[in-house]
C-alpha cells in the first residue's frame, strides 16, 4: 500500500493497471483501493494549495515534518 501512495505520488502518471493489480493480490478490495488514492491525492492537493498560498508551518512543527 505505501509503495502504491509514493509511486501515486511521485510519479501519477507512470500507475498502471498493474499497480492496481498488485493491491488486489495482498486483499486490498476495490473499495481500499479507491480510498488509498482519494487520501493519497487529497493530501497531495491541500499541500499543494498551501505552498501556493505561501502557507507556513506553524512554529511548533518541526521543518523536516
């Protein structure tokens, strides 16, 4: 599932059907499956609204979060 989010994540347009395939082999349903890439893509989304908002972190929350 991790190798999945970071693949979906640094590289979406390389997913293919076999990324998908794979889950399924560990017992991911389809319905995991659509989760793990709608929690995947959200948080990538809101970070990128964020850096381009220019929001900061707060100051209690380390820089290597």
């Amino acid at each position: 599932m991790l190798t999945f989010a970071v693949k979906l994540t640094h590289n979406p347009g390389s997913m293919d059907q076999q990324d998908v395939d794979r889950l399924r082999q560990h017992d991911f349903s389809d319905r995991d499956i659509l989760d793990i890439v709608e929690v995947t893509a959200y948080y990538a989304y809101a970070n990128r609204i964020a850096d381009g908002l220019g929001i900061v972190t707060e100051p209690w929350i380390p820089d290597d979060a």
